[in-house]
C-alpha cells in the first residue's frame, strides 16, 4: 500500500493509531487514517462522507465488524468486512467472516473463511445510467 503509486488509491496517510500492546473494548469511528497493531474488540467504522483507510497489521487483531471504504488487512479479523471502494488482503490476513468488497487484492498466503460478496460501487451506477441515456 505506502510503495506502490495506485492512481485510485484513497490518501496513505495515518492520522491514529493503535499501539502493540494497547487492547480496545467497544465501537470506534474514525476519519482519515487508522492503523491497528493491537487488539480491536467491537466494531470498526469511518465517516462514510469522506474517504479513510484502515490498516490491520500483520500482530494486530479485531474482533468486529469492518465497514470502511477502503482497507489494508495483514493480521487477524473475526468478523465481516465491509469496503465500499477498495480491500487489500496481505499475505498474513486471516479473514473469518463474511468479505463485502467493490475493489478486491488478494495476495498469495492470506485466507478467508466466509463468502466473497462483490458489491458495484454507486460510481459504476452512474456511469452506466449516463451511458444508457
């Protein structure tokens, strides 16, 4: 995600993060940037009128419902995903739940147990309803 130049990738930046070590109890919402490295027990959400991205280390483990528009998961996640523009599974991602995605990379080595459910992003939409007119 921070090497590669993705014309379509959201801003790489970190605004918060969540230390190794540092355990959280309860749902959390955010905007901008977020990275875990520690434990997430609830829900993870970001402001859905702007763009953020999630970063889920390779130590890092939630235990929760993901819905953010874009993510970058390298760790551990019990629970289902939802990414309305882009989903990065790393080789060390461990998935177990059910995967709601609209732009999917998955890398050799990470694993998901639940369902792949590709989802056609609202831009998609508007551009076959133009096309159509």
């Amino acid at each position: 995600m921070f090497g590669r130049n993705k014309s379509n990738a959201p801003q790489n930046r970190i605004d918060s993060l969540i230390g190794v070590g540092t355990r959280l109890d309860g749902n959390l919402t955010f905007s901008g940037g977020l990275r875990v490295d520690g434990e997430v027990h609830g829900d993870i959400s970001s402001d859905e009128a702007q763009p953020a991205t999630l970063v889920i280390s390779e130590q890092a483990r939630v235990e929760g419902r993901i819905s953010v528009s874009h993510a970058v998961i390298n760790g551990t996640v019990v629970g289902p995903i939802v990414a309305t523009d882009s989903l990065e599974l790393l080789p060390s991602a461990r998935v177990s739940g059910d995967v709601e995605y609209h732009q999917i990379e998955i890398q050799l080595g990470a694993v998901v147990e639940g369902r792949l459910v590709h989802q056609a992003g609202t831009r998609a939409l508007e551009l076959k309803l133009a096309a159509s007119s």
